[in-house]
C-alpha cells in the first residue's frame, strides 16, 4: 500500500507542478485567442492528453487501493 500512495502522489505532483503551468502557459500564449483556435492547438491537446492519463492512472491507483484496504478490514 505504501508503493500506491507513494505513485500517487508522485503523479500528483508532476501534474501540479510540471503539467499545469505548461498548459497555463499555453492558454497565455494564445491570449486574446481561444487556445483551439491558436497555433499552440496542437501542443495544448497534447499536453493535456498526457494530464489525463495521469490522472487515469491516479484513479486506477485509487481504487486499487481502496480494494486492499476493503481486503485487509475483511481479513481480520
């Protein structure tokens, strides 16, 4: 369970502190436009493709923890 958390958090930190503020420069970059309209379009979609599979795989860490929790209380 330590290793779950431990990812965890690791996966949360990357994407608080490495892939936010990329895709917060990216909004600014296209400013005035919309970032779907702008030239950063294609960085932007990437970027937060990768954001969402992180964040995929936090919650299928999540729930792989809540099911050894449930496991360990149903044992003794």
């Amino acid at each position: 369970m330590f290793w779950l958390v431990l990812v965890m958090l690791l996966l949360v930190l990357a994407g608080h502190f490495g892939i936010t503020p990329i895709i917060a420069k990216l909004r600014a970059e296209a400013f005035p436009r919309e970032v779907m309209e702008s030239v950063v379009r294609d960085r932007f979609v990437a970027w937060h493709g990768i954001s969402s599979v992180l964040y995929l795989i936090q919650s299928a860490l999540g729930i792989a923890l809540v099911t050894q929790l449930f496991r360990r209380q149903a044992q003794g």
